[in-house]
C-alpha cells in the first residue's frame, strides 16, 4: 500500500492547498487499532467517560473559530451552516455524557432465584457491555456532526469502545485539527491518545474493517462505498456489526385536498428543503408525488419561481460536481420528462438547482424510469404526476427503503377526516422518520429521533441520532449463579452504582 499524499482541496476552485498528511500503510492502521484497544480501559470509569465527552464539546467551543475556517475551506458549506453544525456537535457530546451519567443504557436485569416458576429461575444478573474498538467512516456532507467528533464517535466513546476514525477525503486538514481537540480532551482525564485514531487513504479504510481487532463499523456514504465496507465486515472470519447509512430519496406525497389548501405554500417550503446545502443532506426531498391537476399546477409553478431565484452553489467536490451534472443529464433525457426549471453546471465550479417533472405511471413499472427512483445528490428533486390513488400506491410499492417519508395533508385530512391515517400506514413501511405536513431536512437531537430506515437508507434498524445511537456499540451478557463477591457493580445487589433497573420484575429508578 503506497503512502501517497494528502492534500486539502479548495472546491471553490478545484486546487490544492496544502498537503496534510500521507495515506496511511497497513502497519500504520494496525497500529492506530491496537492503540486504541489499548485504550479501552480508561474508558471503563463512566464518571471519567462523562467527562471526558464534555470536555470535547468544551474543546471544540475553544477552538470554535479556527474549526470553522478549516472547514469552510475544505467545504465551502460557509461559516453560518458549519458554526450551526459545529454546535450541534457539541450538544451531542454533552448529551451523551448525560446518558452515561444516568445508566440506563446498561439495561440492568436482575433475577433472583424462583424455585416455584416453571421451568424454575436461576439467579440472572444481565447487563450491557462496550464491543471494544470501533471502525467510523467520516460522512463528506456533515464535516462536524457525521465525522471525526460525530455522533458514531460520540455515541461510542460513550459506549466505552476506543474509536479509529477513516478520515474522509474532502475534509483532510479539519479532520486532523478535530482530532487533536478531542485528544487533548482525553489528556484532561488522562485517557491515551490511542483512543482516537485516524487514518487517511482508500486503502486504509479496507484495512481498518478487515482488522481481528475491529469490533464494530459506523458509515455514512454512498450506497456503493457503504455497501463495499458492508460485506467486507460481513466477510471476514469473524464478521462484525456495519451500521452504514448508504442513501435515501426519502419520497414526499402531496394530496389534493393539501395542495388545493395550500399548494403554493409547499411549493415555496419543498423549493427550501430541496436546495438547503445545496441539495447535500442525506434526507433531502428527492421524489415527490403531487396531483396532475390545478391545484398542482399551482404548487409547480411556486416551486418553478423558488427554485429560479436560487443562487448557484459550490458541491463538496468536483467529483460529486460531475456526478451531478452527469445524473441530471441522463434523467432529463427520458421521454417524458421536462424540466421546468434545469438543473445544472452554475459555472466552472458551481451548480444550479432545478427540477424535473413525469407522469407518474411512467414509474409504476420497471424499466429505464427506475433511474428516477434513485438519489441523485445535489440541488434536485424529481415531481411525479399522479392522476389517481391507484398511481400513488404504485409507486410507492416500487419505492427501496428511505430515511424518511412526508405526507402532506389538508386540515380536514390531518384531523382524521379521510385517507390520512390510511396514508400514514402505507408509507410507515418505507421509511425511519414518518413526518406530516414538514419536511425532512433537519434532524433533531433529541431522545426520541431515529435515523434510519429499510435497506438501501441503513443496513441495520439502528439509528446514529439520537441517544439510543449508544446501543449500536454494546452487546448483553448475563451472569446465571455467579457469587455476589464476584459480580461487577452494577449487578450488585445494594446497587452501589445507582443505576437504573429492573430488579426481580420491578422497575427502579
């Protein structure tokens, strides 16, 4: 494996502009593993874990100003979005420390004997515990919140579990400057180094999944980067856990009663959410389904006049650039789709958003019509006429699984009247997230979210938002008569921890 050069890239011009490292050998990546394992231990006080996560938000507060320059030169995301971002981070830092602090996510069992159940209880004492190192795969659209200080990191040194980050390509020289934050971060409780890796380079990545020593993977990507690392982890001798978000179009249904209420409205509001980013969130609208009637015509022709006063934006990078250009291009070319307005090249390094339009029974069946039934990542969304009912449940059995799903209803629908609840079950199965009249850009961090969905979306029905991101990295034991003198704390009787538990089939808090 050759150690070639790291370059950062400015992608508002395509050049380079410092070299920030060198892919790393295989030798280099086996080391970064066995460091971090070596770190695991000091990880085992959850009072230190706690602490040791905020003083990463805390850390990345400090060095707020300098991040964000970094960032927004290996991204142009700008200022404004990344110091959004940047903070989001920190909470989810912080929120995790809470969890860990309260222990719940140990889901303590404890089960005295019971001569007189049938068959008779042993004594039963189940908790969870950390799967050792994890392997996390940097996202390229979210340089803070889905990379190295993210919320798979986050989620796992909460867990206890040591982390060795991939780095992605696009955010190089941020990626080490996080890494050095959260490093110092761990110096404060004297937690190694080791506890955080990070690599560089394609090749690594492939080495860092097929490592003995790799418990566990978290990936945000593409479907065919996800998919690759996805059965090498499934491969190996001993396979391990993938938890990788791969794509999503994350489909959008309009009804009549909605768009004839307020089409113009949703018009403007899917123009927003489809464009934010310039189009490069994982749960960007891709597919919307809207009636081929007046009311219709009225929310496309708000869309139409959102979306033209959109200014051209910069891609991550030129790659994804051409992508871009090179997926509308041949999506635009079918029969039957217009583009009222055309998305494409901006300039010689931007893009402009735009839209296309098709009837909807073009996508009922298979055929050349599935390519828009497939995420195209940038400023682009593709409108689907319906005629019927009949046409909408077509489609949406032909859907892969999603992220998310949106509904949006009238008053009357949203208030029970109608095919409102009936529309909410048949989108329940295609997606993580089920919203009614709001969008799916934007998620919050919060106890209840859930990040994930049917294969393509994710391979596993975890999520990577939200606090129960924790359990991704855990697996249960049980103790069956193990002497009380020999059991770990939080499996003692008296409970020395204060832990959250069920004991003897009752809840303590």
């Amino acid at each position: 494996m050759a150690a070639a050069p790291v370059w950062s890239v400015d992608p508002r011009t395509g050049k380079q502009r410092e070299q920030v490292a060198v892919e790393a050998t295989a030798q280099e990546v086996d080391a970064a593993v066995r460091a971090a394992d070596e770190a695991r231990e000091a990880l085992t006080d959850r009072t230190v874990r706690a602490a040791f996560l905020r003083s990463a938000a805390d850390e990345l507060e400090a060095a707020r100003d300098r991040l964000v320059e970094a960032a927004d030169a290996e991204t142009a995301l700008g200022p404004v979005r990344l110091t959004g971002e940047l903070a989001r981070t920190r909470y989810q830092l912080r929120a995790f420390a809470g969890i860990v602090e309260e222990g719940a996510f140990l889901d303590v069992v404890v089960d005295h004997p019971d001569d007189t159940a049938t068959p008779p209880v042993p004594d039963l004492r189940r908790y969870k515990i950390p799967l050792g190192v994890v392997a996390v795969y940097s996202a390229s659209n979210f340089p803070f919140a889905f990379s190295v200080a993210g919320g798979d990191t986050a989620s796992a040194l909460a867990a206890g579990c040591p982390v060795v980050v991939k780095a992605h390509p696009d955010h190089p020289a941020l990626s080490e400057l996080v890494a050095k934050v959260i490093r110092r971060a761990a110096a404060l409780h004297g937690v190694p180094d080791g506890v955080l890796g990070l690599v560089h380079g394609f090749d690594a990545g492939i080495e860092l999944i097929r490592h003995p020593m790799v418990a566990a993977a978290g990936f945000t990507g593409s479907v065919r980067g996800g998919r690759a690392l996805f059965d090498e982890a499934a491969a190996r001798p001993v396979p391990i856990p993938f938890h990788g978000e791969l794509g999503s179009l994350n489909p959008v249904l309009v009804t009549e009663a909605a768009a004839a209420e307020r089409g113009e409205a949703i018009g403007a509001e899917l123009a927003g959410s489809m464009t934010l980013g310039v189009g490069q969130f994982c749960v960007k609208p891709g597919l919307v389904l809207a009636p081929a009637s007046a009311a219709g015509d009225a929310l496309l022709k708000s869309l139409t006049d959102a979306v033209s006063d959109t200014d051209p934006g910069v891609l991550l990078d030129h790659r994804m650039r051409d992508n871009f250009l090179a997926g509308v291009t041949e999506r635009a070319q079918l029969p039957d789709v217009a583009t009222p307005v055309t998305p494409g090249a901006g300039g010689e390094h931007t893009v402009s958003a735009g839209f296309l339009t098709v009837p909807a029974e073009r996508l009922t069946c298979e055929g050349a019509y599935d390519l828009l039934l497939e995420e195209c990542f940038g400023p682009v969304t593709v409108v689907a006429r319906y005629t019927d009912e009949a046409e909408v449940r077509a489609v949406l059995s032909r859907l892969p699984g999603n992220l998310t799903a949106t509904v949006h209803l009238s008053s009357e629908e949203a208030a029970g009247q109608g095919r409102g609840a009936e529309l909410l079950r048949e989108l329940t199965p295609l997606a993580g997230r089920v919203l009614v009249n709001g969008w799916p850009t934007g998620v919050a961090v919060a106890p209840a979210q859930h990040h994930g969905g049917p294969y393509p979306a994710t391979t596993s029905t975890s999520t990577s938002v939200g606090g129960t991101a924790i359990e991704r990295w855990l697996r249960p034991v049980v103790y069956q008569g193990a002497p009380e003198a020999l059991l770990p704390p939080e499996l003692k009787d008296d409970n020395p921890l204060g832990l959250p538990r069920r004991f003897n089939g009752r809840l303590e808090r």
